[in-house]
C-alpha cells in the first residue's frame, strides 16, 4: 500500500483507497481541478465525483494495495478502538456512570 505523495503522478482513471476512520473506500482518480489545483476530482463507488483538498489526499489515499493491506488497516482500527475502550473502563473502575 502505497501513500499518495505527488497529485501530479496520478493518471485518470487510477484506483486509490481513501482510509477513514479505520474504513476504507473506493475511488478512481478523475483530475487536479481545473482552477485551483489545490483540490482534485476523484470518483466514489456510487459514479459521483467528489472534491478533496490536496492535503486531505496525502494523508489519507493510496495506491497499489492488496486485500492483505486493506485486513490489516480494519485489524489495526479495531484494535486501537479496542484498547481505548479499555482504558476507559479502566479510568471508570467501579462507577455506574460517567457523571460520578
């Protein structure tokens, strides 16, 4: 799985994975905007194009991934999402609620 760094070497049509929030989702590149190439096109796995600010595109596309890399991104997720709620169980110890 490889991060997008360089908007400039993508090609219409490239699929990338965007990865929020430990879920993955599917698109194909489209192109740098028109007027501004801070933002690209990209398109979802519903055929409407969406808007991203380039930044938003170097932190969270990638490219070349395999089905091994999209299991461990979820794997990674749920793990850490896991061990927070254990440490609030923790922190809450022996009270019914949070207003305690």
């Amino acid at each position: 799985m490889i991060p997008v760094t360089d908007i400039t070497k993508l090609v219409q049509g490239q699929e990338l994975i965007r990865v929020l929030n430990g879920e993955v989702h599917y698109y194909e590149f489209l192109m740098i905007h028109p007027h501004n190439p801070e933002y690209v096109f990209c398109m979802n796995f519903c055929k409407r194009a969406e808007r991203f600010y380039k930044s938003e595109v170097y932190k969270q596309f990638f490219t070349d991934y395999t089905d091994r890399d999209l299991i461990n991104v979820r794997r990674d997720y749920a793990l850490k999402t896991l061990k927070e709620c254990d440490m609030a169980l923790k922190e809450l110890g022996d009270k019914d609620n949070l207003k305690d």
